[in-house]
C-alpha cells in the first residue's frame, strides 16, 4: 500500500522555549524610518504528477521585498533560550541538508523532555535566541533566474519580448540593520 507523504500527519519543526521568560525583551536596534529593500533567493519545485518521486519542474528565483516600519518600537530582542527542533523522516524533505544547518545536538526517537519526541524521527537541535520587529512587508517583483525540468540541464528562463526584469535590490537601510546586529558589511 502507498501512502502519500503529504497525507501524514506528523510535527516537522518545533520552536521551544527552554524556560519561563527571564526579563522583558530589550530594543537592540531602532528599525529604519523609510523603506528598507532587501531580497531573498528561493528554489521552487513542482513533483511530477505521474512519479511523485521525480521533479518535473525547478526554478531558482529572486523576490525583492520592501519593509517599512510599523509601530513605535525598534528592533527587540529576547535573551531567553530557545530550541528550533526540526524533525527529519525518512523521505525526500531533508530541510537541514538543504539549507546547511549547523546544529548542536541530534536525537533519536523520543526526547528526555516530556511531550517533545516522536517515535522514529531523528530531531535536530538548534539553540538559538529571537529577535523581532513589527514591520510591513510588500512584495515587490520576481525575478526566475534558472529553470530546468526533469533534472535536465539549468537554462536561463525564456522570456517575452521586452519584458521588464527587476534586479535584486537591497539598500542602505537593509545594511545599517545587518551592522546593528553584529554583521561585518
């Protein structure tokens, strides 16, 4: 009997507090007064309808994103620990490979913590902090910067005539935001 992965139900990712919150969240960095561009890069893939194995479709593209604030407060930031647990099954969704984690721990099968495991799923642990800001976010354009199908060779996308391409944007307000939390830009 096949079943399909889609249909189980089963928890992928958990964000745990280890502890009760310590102290009120602190602003670290104010969040910009205009807008701030910034862009993200994102693989979509699309399975095959006939082998649900195979990918029949993939496309790297870029989104470029405007944000603006939205509120009186900046940048806040919360020193209580957390624990991202991104549970791995045996099939195809192998999120920790694909985004190149580092993690601090692995575990198998059920968790020492109570309520926090699942029979046979390995769990990668992450722990981590939080940080947050309200802000308004709009899409702005996409960009495809590479297809190909059924595992064939990457091409550039095929476009119309004249069509208008948005080039990945980011700005002075997007790398003022990095320098505040420590990036070397």
């Amino acid at each position: 009997m096949d079943v399909d992965a889609e249909a189980k139900q089963r928890v992928l990712l958990e964000v745990l507090a280890l502890h009760p919150p310590a102290a009120a969240p602190t602003a670290t960095a104010p969040v910009p007064e205009g807008d701030m561009r910034f862009c993200t890069l994102a693989r979509r893939r699309i399975r095959d309808a006939t082998d649900p194995e195979a990918i029949a479709y993939e496309e790297w593209f870029s989104q470029n994103l405007v944000s603006r604030k939205s509120g009186p407060y900046g940048w806040r930031f919360s020193g209580d620990a957390l624990e991202v647990r991104i549970h791995q099954y045996p099939d195809r969704l192998d999120l920790v490979g694909r985004l190149g984690l580092d993690i601090d721990r692995l575990e198998h099968g059920k968790s020492q913590r109570a309520g926090r495991g699942w029979e046979g799923s390995m769990v990668n642990v992450l722990a981590t902090g939080y940080a947050w800001a309200t802000l308004d976010v709009t899409q702005e354009c996409n960009t495809s910067l590479a297809v190909r199908s059924h595992g064939g060779a990457w091409t550039a996308p095929v476009r119309k005539a004249g069509a208008a391409v948005c080039e990945p944007e980011v700005n002075a307000a997007f790398y003022d935001m990095l320098r505040a939390f420590g990036a070397d830009v």
